[in-house]
C-alpha cells in the first residue's frame, strides 16, 4: 500500500502540544497500580493527525514488556486483516491506537483480564477530543464495540460487525484478532471473505481522506 501523502507541519504545531502533554500525564498515570500484577506501563499511540483509531482491549503482556501496542500473533494478524505494513502501523499520524484499559492488567479465568474500569472514563475522552481529523474507528473486541457502538453491545458479535461494515459507517467493529479467536473464525468464514475486503477498502480510504 503505497504511503498517504504528507501534510504541512504546521497543521501539528496548533495542536500537537496539548496532545503530547496529554500523553506524558497518561503515561505517568499510576490511577491503577494495586491492582495490576506487573505494576503500571501504559502503552498506547497517538498523534494529532491520525485519520484511523484502533481502539483495542488493553496490552498483552509482550506489549507491556516492549511498550509496543499489538506487538504479538495478535497484532501480526490485525496488520494481516488491514492490509498495513509495520511501518504504516506504527505511524502515529496516521494511525492512533487507544485500549480500553493502557496497562496489562494481568491473568484471568480465560486469557488476559478484562481491561481495568478506571482507565477508560480518565483518559479516553480527552484524548479522543484530541484526535480531530480521525475518519474511521476500528472497533476491537467487545470491550472496544460496547464504547463506541454501545447501541449493539448486546447483540452478537456477527451480527455488529455485518451492520457496522456498511458503507458510510465511521465505526467498524472486528472480533479480537487473539489466536483464542480461531474458533469463531471458523465459524464465520464470510469474514475473511466478506468482510476483510470492504475493511481494506475503508482503511485505504481513510489513510488518503477519501472517506
């Protein structure tokens, strides 16, 4: 995929302070520290010319150890489904990537723990605010879907990602791209087939702004 065309540094210099010291604060934030197992380490990415935001679950333990988001099979695959290079990826003007939850928060009964409910409400608006030339949310997972698609938050996860992959919708929600997923997967082969090509479509446009 070919790099969207640059922009004028100036159109940052308006914005991007306020955002960066935003970011120092969130990433000095110890708001949930008793109770994550590894201690506080926010991982997230962020920059005021982003036109994508993926908005996650919260950072595996790999991605705690380097302070990379999706550095794992999880992200390998994400990048996979999006068409976009590492380099895209990490792109912070292009690409934003907010979790639910900034830190590991740990083991659960079935994989990682749920993100940590502080986070969220603290964080996630001012920095959203932050973020104004975003054209397309990608919803990640269920934490991420009842965010930014609360009307469906209840319904199955099928049926979320089939109506908000429709053409004018400025949130498309996706099923975790954790290897734990590769039974749902299979089940629903019509998202490989189907799907995958409308959001390569979405994201390609909104890199270059044609959405």
């Amino acid at each position: 995929m070919p790099a969207p065309p640059s922009h004028h540094a100036t159109a940052e210099a308006t914005t991007e302070p306020s955002l960066e010291n935003l970011l120092q604060q969130v990433r000095a934030c110890t708001l949930c520290a008793p109770y994550l197992p590894l201690g506080p380490h926010p991982v997230l990415q962020a920059g005021a010319r982003a036109r994508i935001l993926i908005a996650s679950q919260a950072p595996g333990r790999k991605a705690h150890a380097t302070g990379i988001p999706f550095d794992d099979a999880s992200g390998e695959r994400l990048r996979h489904w999006l068409q976009l290079p590492r380099q895209l990826f990490y792109e912070r003007q292009l690409v934003a990537i907010l979790p639910m939850g900034f830190c590991y928060p740990g083991q659960g009964a079935s994989g990682d723990a749920p993100p940590r409910p502080e986070c969220a409400p603290t964080w996630r608006t001012p920095l959203l605010a932050q973020l104004a030339q975003l054209q397309l949310t990608l919803a990640v997972g269920r934490y991420a879907i009842a965010w930014h698609l609360p009307e469906h938050r209840h319904r199955p996860l099928a049926e979320v990602i089939r109506a908000s992959i429709q053409p004018g919708s400025k949130v498309l929600a996706l099923p975790h791209p954790s290897p734990r997923n590769n039974i749902w997967l299979r089940q629903h082969p019509w998202f490989e087939a189907e799907a995958l090509p409308l959001l390569r479509q979405r994201v390609a446009a909104a890199l270059h702004g044609q959405i």
